[in-house]
C-alpha cells in the first residue's frame, strides 16, 4: 500500500546554524552593548556628580544639577531620530554594518566628551559642545540597542530566545557597572579638587580601548539568518518606516507603552538614586558602589529570568515584574531614607537587581517577535526608543523636580513609577506572546 507523503512541519532557519557561528554573534552582541552603554551611563553618573558645576554653573546647586540632568534627559529626544536613521540602514543594507557604525559615533563623541574645556575656560561654548556631544550619544544609541537585540535574537534557537535575547540586555548592565566602577574608583582615587579638576575625564578617554575592543569583535561576525533570508528572497522593503507605521502601528504603540515601566524604573535606580543618597548625607562612592553592586548581581538574573520565559512565556514575566514593581516602588524609597548603607545597598538590589530584571530581561525578544524580518529592526527602535524619549530620560529630572516641588517627599516619585508601570500592563495585555514560535 502506497504512503501519501505528508508535508514537513515549517523549520526554524536558526536551527541550521552551528554552535560556535551563535556564541560568536551572541558575544558581539553583548561586547557592543556593553561598550555603548558603558559610554552613555557614563554621561548619566557625571551629570549626578560634576557636570552641574563645572558646565552649568549657577547661584544654586540644585538648578545646576537640573540643567546638567536635563543635558541628560535631552538624548532621549533624539533616540527616536537615531533609531528611525539607523533602523532604515539596518533593514535595508543589514544588522552588522549598521552596528559598527553606531558604535564609532559613541565612541567618538565620548571621548571627545573626556577632552572637554570647562565653563570656565570657554564659557557658554561648554555647556552648548557638551549638549552636542550628548545628542551625538543619543543618535548612536538609538540606532544600537535595535541591531544588537537582533543580532542575538535572529541567531537564537527558538526554545532559547528568551535566553539570547536577555543576554544584549546585560550587556547594558555591564556598561552601567563599568561605568559606575569607572567614576567610583576615580572619585576614591582622587581628592574632591583634582577629581572635578581632571579626574572625571579619565574613564571617558579609556572608552576608547573599548570602542577598539568592539569594533574588532563586530567586524568577525557574519549577517544575521533572518536579514540574510529577507535579502535571499528580494523582500527588502524600500521605506521601512512607512511598512511599519501602515501595517504594524498596534505592535509600535504597544512597544512603546510596555517600555514605560521598563525605562522609568532603569534611570531612577541605576541614576537618579546616586544623586538622592548623595542629597540625603551618603558618601558619593557609597551610593555608586550600591548601584554597582546590584548590576553586577542582575546580570545572572536576567540571564536566567530570560531563560524561564522561554517555558513560562514572555508575557507572564513581565506582568509580574510591574506588578511587583507598583508595590515596592514606594518601600524602596523608605529604605534609602534609612540612611543606612546596608539598607541603599539592599533597596537598590531588590528593586534594580530582582524587580527590574523581571521585565528588563524579556522586554526585547517580546518586542522583537512582534515584527516581521523585513521591518524588525524598525518596529523594534521606533517603539523602544519612543518610549525611552517619553519618560525614561526625563525620569532623574522629573524625580528631582517632584522632590523638590513637594518639600522633600518622595510619595510623588513613587505614584509617577507606579503611573508608568499601569501604562505598561495595560499595554501588554494587548500583546501576543509568541514565546516559542517559529521567528521567520
């Protein structure tokens, strides 16, 4: 009796992929994420510490330090323009070409941000070159953090996504920890005088042995399988943009909504905290090591927090995460209060290393499997970068001014947290969860 053949069930492309091709693609994607972030968190913790005086000098210090958080704050703005220019580039012409040209722009302008004269020297010429450099950071960032998700997510097998896709996500850690390792050790170093003298540019001019380390390590990976499959079948699509905004727009707004949470809780913790413990009596390498201590310890969280939504689905976790967060939010603030080094230290790993990393780690394979190939760059930068510009910038700035606005409480900071986190649920309960589906 003849057998009718039956149809193979469709295959994941990244299944054809040998073990040693992945880890390389996965440590590029990690190495450049690492390196970016660690330029652009550097930025954030100098804006806490030194840029207030020494490039927006004013009769009160606390204005100087809300100018310098709003240079900050003002990358965030371009991070969509970033992300819409590099995006286009990387559907069209590829991930890796448009990695590498990222991260030559940040390392460029970090560095340039380490050679710096000062207010005095220059005058207003400092704070306008400063705010340029910045907004050069900003540009470059928006157009990484898309390519280097992919790069490890388009590379993973598809029981492992969550897993890869936390891993870029840490490499964002590892920037913050450098960074904050970076300005801790030359704030201890240094006396007060010689750190704002010269000190503080030390760890921007060592950004670029890193820049080199990542751009040698970018250059040996190879395109990623989904952007090679859509050049295999002529399906590049001219105006990315355009596809994505005319067919995609649910997945964007929902990008962007789930983001808010996300990002908001990011820069309170990892930023604005150095300069609340600071304000409230904490040596300024007491509050650095605290955040320090709890990126170091997120990173295998997250590792493995991304590889239980590989079983339990993206959609769960992240839930979870901002439910856990909207209780929390406001406790956290009543430890650091405490003034106790132990509870800061504490308060910022429950908070940073725990709660955050629940939604931090699945946040970009749930994005990146909400778009097609062809578009996934762009759907994935527009959506994050939008939602980063909307609050997770202007989050250091919009605390310090509620603090200040309500006599010192801190109730209004929470209630803003928690607003972000409703945003956030409301808007992946919208979202499929395609945890463990075929990518491509």
């Amino acid at each position: 009796m003849s057998t009718i053949a039956q149809p193979s069930a469709p295959r994941d492309k990244s299944e054809l992929i040998d073990g040693p091709t992945r880890r390389r693609a996965l440590f590029g994607s990690a190495v450049g994420s690492a390196v970016e972030w660690y330029d652009y968190f550097l930025y954030g913790t100098m804006s806490a510490l030194v840029f207030g005086p020494l490039f927006f000098p004013s009769g009160d210090p606390v204005a100087s330090q809300m100018l310098a958080l709003a240079s900050f704050a003002l990358a965030f703005l371009i991070r969509p323009i970033g992300g819409i220019i590099f995006s286009h580039i990387g559907d069209r012409i590829g991930r890796k070409k448009t990695l590498v040209i990222t991260l030559t722009i940040m390392g460029v302008a970090t560095v340039a941000i380490g050679l710096m004269p000062t207010f005095e020297t220059i005058g207003m010429w400092a704070p306008i070159l400063l705010t340029v450099l910045r907004l050069l950071q900003g540009l470059a960032l928006g157009g990484e953090w898309g390519g280097g998700l992919l790069m490890a997510v388009e590379y993973a097998p598809r029981n492992k996504r969550g897993l890869y896709g936390a891993v870029p996500q840490t490499g964002a850690l590892f920037g913050l920890a450098l960074g904050n390792l970076a300005a801790s050790a030359t704030s201890s170093i240094f006396s007060n005088e010689d750190f704002l003298s010269y000190g503080w540019r030390i760890p921007f001019l060592f950004s670029v042995v890193l820049v080199g380390i990542g751009l040698w390590i970018r250059h040996s990976v190879a395109e990623t399988p989904s952007f090679q499959n859509v050049v295999a079948t002529n399906s590049t699509v001219k105006v990315p943009l355009m596809k994505t905004l005319r067919h995609h727009w649910r997945a964007v707004i929902i990008t962007i909504g789930a983001k808010f949470v996300e990002t908001s809780t990011f820069f309170i913790f990892a930023t604005f905290t150095v300069s609340y413990a600071v304000s409230l009596g904490f040596a300024r390498s007491e509050a650095l090591n605290a955040v320090l201590i709890a990126a170091i310890l997120a990173i295998p969280v997250m590792l493995g927090v991304g590889a239980l939504s590989d079983r339990l689905g993206r959609k769960r976790m992240f839930l979870t995460g901002a439910g856990l967060i909207m209780i929390y939010i406001i406790p956290f603030f009543w430890l650091v209060n405490q003034e106790s080094f132990l509870l800061l230290t504490v308060a910022v790993v429950v908070g940073f290393s725990c709660i955050w990393s629940m939604y931090g780690a699945v946040l970009g394979t749930f994005f990146a499997e909400s778009y097609p190939a062809d578009v996934r760059y762009t759907g994935v930068s527009l959506g994050y970068q939008i939602g980063a510009a909307l609050v997770g910038g202007p989050a250091p700035l919009i605390a310090t001014a509620l603090l200040t606005g309500f006599g010192g409480s801190y109730i209004p900071i929470g209630l803003f947290i928690i607003a972000c986190s409703v945003v956030s649920v409301v808007a992946v309960l919208f979202a499929k969860d395609r945890s463990g589906e075929i990518l491509d």
